[in-house]
C-alpha cells in the first residue's frame, strides 16, 4: 500500500482538478467526466510508457553512437556519460499507477454511461 501513497494522492488531487474544471466550465456529465479523466490519463500513460521504454536500455546504444561521434568535448571533460535506461528507472511505476487509476476511473464511469 506504501508504494500507492503518492499515485493514489496524485490522482485524488486530478480527480478535484477535474471536477472542479468540469463544475465551472458546467458541463458535469458522466460522458464529459469519462472523456476528461481518459485524456488526463492519457498523459500520465504516455510519460509513464516513454520512461518505461527508456529504462529497457533500448536507446542506449543509439546514445552512446551519438555521444561517441558527435562530441565537442573539452580536454578535462569525461568521457562517461549517465546512460537512458538510469534516467527514469526510479519514477516510471508512478506515472504508470497513476495513469492506470485514472484510466479505470474513465472506464467506469463510461460504463455508468451506459448503463
């Protein structure tokens, strides 16, 4: 439960966002709710994905190519570089969780729709 402390947070803070948003602009319908919370999701998802696709190493050789033959380095700095897959390795279960408890908001509330 520790490690859905700060998704669940986040995605109990969109959720008031999102029917704060919805309540002003008002438009407060299960089907604007659904679609609101699928497109916020959407962008917890995509971020969570890119990091996780990142951290499998996949681009590492395209960036150590790069680094390798396109460096204008000067003579004191090193040649290491922080490779991608370290990059994001530590924080991509949280977009992660917290898109996917956004995203089943949205297919509940869908379901609500048409029910």
């Amino acid at each position: 439960m520790k490690n859905l402390k700060w998704p669940l947070i986040t995605s109990a803070v969109s959720s008031i966002g999102i029917f704060t948003y919805l309540l002003i602009k008002q438009s407060l319908t299960i089907r604007s709710v659904s679609d609101t919370f699928f497109i916020v999701s959407l962008f917890f998802l995509i971020i969570g994905l890119a990091m996780w696709i990142m951290s499998s190493g996949f681009f590492d050789n395209f960036q150590r190519f790069m680094k390798m033959h396109f460096r204008f380095r000067k003579k004191n700095e090193p040649k290491e570089f922080i490779p991608f897959s370290e990059i994001g390795k530590a924080h991509q279960l949280y977009w992660l969780e917290t898109g996917g408890i956004l995203l089943i908001v949205s297919i509940v509330s869908l379901l609500f729709y048409f029910l």
